[in-house]
C-alpha cells in the first residue's frame, strides 16, 4: 500500500490542492491516489485505487465537488481509512496475503493496522 502525487497544472480535477509533493520535490497542483497492490514470485498486479479528497479543499466545497462531478454521497476518508477499505475487499476478490506492507502513514493508524488481521 502506497500513496503518490500526480501533477496537475489546474484546479479543477477532483482534489486537486497545493501541498508539499514527493513527486515534484516542492509545493505543487496535485491530486493524491491511493494504491494496493499484490506481489507474488509470478509478478505484480494493482489491486485497488482510491483518489483521496481533501476534507476542507474539497469535500466541504458542495459546489466545488459538483462541477468536478464528485458524487454527493462521498464522504471524507483519510489515506489509511481509504486502504483499510480496500484491504477489507481482498478476501472478497479471491486473494489473500500472509504480510502487508507500507510506510508509517498507515502502520501509525490503529484502525488501518486492525484491519490487516482482520483481512488475512
């Protein structure tokens, strides 16, 4: 589990803001996917993909969200809270895994650490 920036020269795209990206080495228009993915001794294979929405840029911006045609049922979830759902959708895809792995983003997070048993 990983996440990474993606450049964005507007504003418009779906939760697009200004924070520090890793990807640009400084303060830039991006947006922030949310990725899980599974390696076996056969290959690498994406297994989910969430774009995160910032809650205050984004999600409390009902206008905003609109016209970037966000559903209105989209609730603010954080980067954890977002992988914790995907890996709670594992099992129901016919895969499974002994270890998971990401950075302290998510091992930090109770919630998001509790579902790793729960999925396995």
């Amino acid at each position: 589990m990983d996440e990474t920036g993606f450049l964005k020269k507007a504003s418009g795209s779906a939760g697009v803001q200004r924070p520090y990206t890793r990807t640009a080495g400084r303060i830039e228009n991006s947006q922030v996917g949310v990725f899980l993915a599974n390696a076996t001794p056969h290959g690498r294979a994406l297994v989910d993909r969430w774009l995160y929405l910032p809650e205050h840029s984004w999600l409390a911006d009902p206008g905003r969200c609109r016209a970037a045609r966000v559903p209105e049922q989209t609730a603010f979830a954080t980067e954890p809270a977002l992988v914790a759902e995907m890996i709670a959708d594992v099992p129901d895809a016919g895969l499974s895994a002994r270890w998971v792995s990401g950075d302290e983003v998510y091992g930090q997070d109770r919630a998001c650490a509790a579902c790793w048993s729960d999925a396995g």
